[in-house]
C-alpha cells in the first residue's frame, strides 16, 4: 500500500471554513463547507458539476452522528432545495470531478454504494427515506467508481468524517505492513471471571463483540465511562445475561484504560490490564516498540 497527498485549500485561511480538497493524479475533488458558508458555494463552480454529496451532523456528545447520502447533475441547485427543506445538517462535503467524465449513470452508481457502504459501517444514522438504486455500468467503469469511492473514503477521513469505514477494520491499509506494529496483536482482559477481548486502530482502542462486561460498577469508575455504559445499555449494545453484561457490536474508546475500566466497572490501568496471547501486557509491547 502506497501513501497519498492529499492537498486541503483553505478558502480564507480557516481550518473549519470552505475546503477545497485534491488528492495527486486524481480527477475527482471534494468541497467541504459548514452550513453558515453555504451562500459562498455559489462562486464555485467546481460544486456546480454533476457529483455526490453528504449532508453531515456531527455532534458535540457520544450520540450517533446523522447524514444524508444524494447526487445531482448539479449538486449546488440541489442543496439549494435542501437548505430549505432539511434542518438537521450544520456541514456538507461534495463530490465532483475536474472533467467533464460523471455522468448521470455514474453518479447514481456511487450514491447507492456509498449508502451501502454507510449502513454497513454503522458508524452515522442515514437520513434517506428510501434505499437508491443502483445503475448497471460496464466493468470498466464500475472499477473506476469504486476508486472513486475509495479518494471519498481517504478524503471523508481526513476530514473528521469516518462514516464509510467499519470500526473494525483489519485490512492492510491501516497497517504499516513494512514494520512492526500493535495493531498485529489481539489483546485479552481477564478480570473476575469476566473475558474480553480487544485491539488497538488509529481512532484508540477497538473492545470487540461478545467481550463481558461488568454487571457492578464502584465509584471509582471514570464519570464518562459509566455514562457511556449506561447508553450502551439503554441502546441495548451491552444486554445482560447471567451476571455479566455482553457487548453486542463492536465499539471504539478512546484509550485502553477506558476499555479496561469499561470491562471491570471501576477504574483500571489499560497498557497494565490488557495483555496479548503470549501474556505480554499492552505497555511492555509499546515499550519494545519504541525501542525498535
């Protein structure tokens, strides 16, 4: 796996205004732009061009972020109508290309997969009444959509918008495959006859389903963690069973000792707690990591 440039221009020099984002030899181009700078997409033609877009709600707390997935033969006319009609979106990232090569067929293909590939994630609520169509294309060019969709991905990332990537994702491109890492290594919590198991990715630490889960909590559990906790119950992504809680889904925090303290319902040291198949603790692998 290659690395990529992308290249972010920054409209009026704000990190969270109008972007205008590129990734080398790629004809496609991303504009992001927050729902208080939408006059300001009028002066872009590059947002005027046949493409996708994805009307984003991200909040502040642990709810679930909402989007809405749509396409265009003129995306900004179309989000004209959707400022008017739709309330719930404070951003929009669109998708067109620098030629004159999406055509209509091309872009209901990618409105359809991408909407597949955001219900499968699981990470954002849809907003989409019906599920879209998808169009027929030759080989070829349905080979080119999905590099398409694989710069949105790439692009949605680096934007702050993980939607199109599953939480447990073990494939090679978010692995340094040349060098040693921990995302190789599958770590185990063992803790008054409760087993769970978990991994480390880019956003923190992966507590994978079917991991058990305290049914008691004490008071030294950290206030956020026990708020998740109660979420996760009240979503029933962690349901009771005998005396123990069982995870139900896969779900990401933001450090193993969150996890850990997840998993034991009191505060925990997570590179202590967690510990690989060879019984080597989460602390000692970064510790011969670093000394690599």
């Amino acid at each position: 796996m290659f690395g990529k440039s992308i290249r972010i221009y920054l409209s009026d020099g704000s990190p969270s205004g109008l972007r205008h984002v590129e990734i080398a030899n790629w004809s496609g181009q991303a504009i992001a732009c927050p729902r208080s700078r939408f006059s300001e997409l009028k002066k872009w033609t590059e947002s005027q061009r046949p493409g996708v877009y994805f009307l984003l709600e991200k909040h502040s707390t642990d709810d679930k972020n909402a989007v809405y997935i749509g396409e265009s033969e003129n995306v900004y006319k179309r989000l004209i109508e959707h400022d008017s009609k739709k309330d719930f979106w404070n951003e929009v990232i669109l998708f067109t290309s620098k030629d004159e090569h999406l055509t209509k067929s091309h872009i209901k293909y990618l409105e359809s997969r991408l909407s597949d590939i955001t219900k499968n994630a699981d990470r954002y609520t849809t907003q989409n009444g019906n599920k879209p169509t998808e169009s027929t294309l030759p080989r070829a060019e349905k080979d080119a959509m999905e590099e398409f969709i694989h710069n949105a991905k790439m692009i949605l990332g680096t934007l702050g918008h993980k939607l199109l990537e599953p939480i447990n994702s073990t494939n090679s491109e978010n692995i340094y495959t040349n060098t040693e890492s921990l995302f190789e290594h599958k770590f185990f919590f063992n803790v008054n006859g409760l087993s769970a198991e978990g991994k480390q990715n880019d956003e923190g630490f992966l507590l994978i389903k079917n991991s058990e889960i305290s049914i008691e909590t004490t008071t030294s559990i950290p206030g956020k963690i026990n708020s998740m906790r109660n979420k996760l119950i009240e979503d029933q992504i962690l349901i009771k069973k005998n005396n123990r809680l069982i995870l139900t889904k896969d779900i990401i925090l933001s450090s193993s000792s969150y996890a850990a303290a997840l998993v034991a319902g009191t505060s925990r040291s997570g590179p202590q707690s967690w510990k690989d198949s060879n019984g080597k603790t989460l602390k000692a692998l970064e510790e011969s990591l670093i000394k690599i």
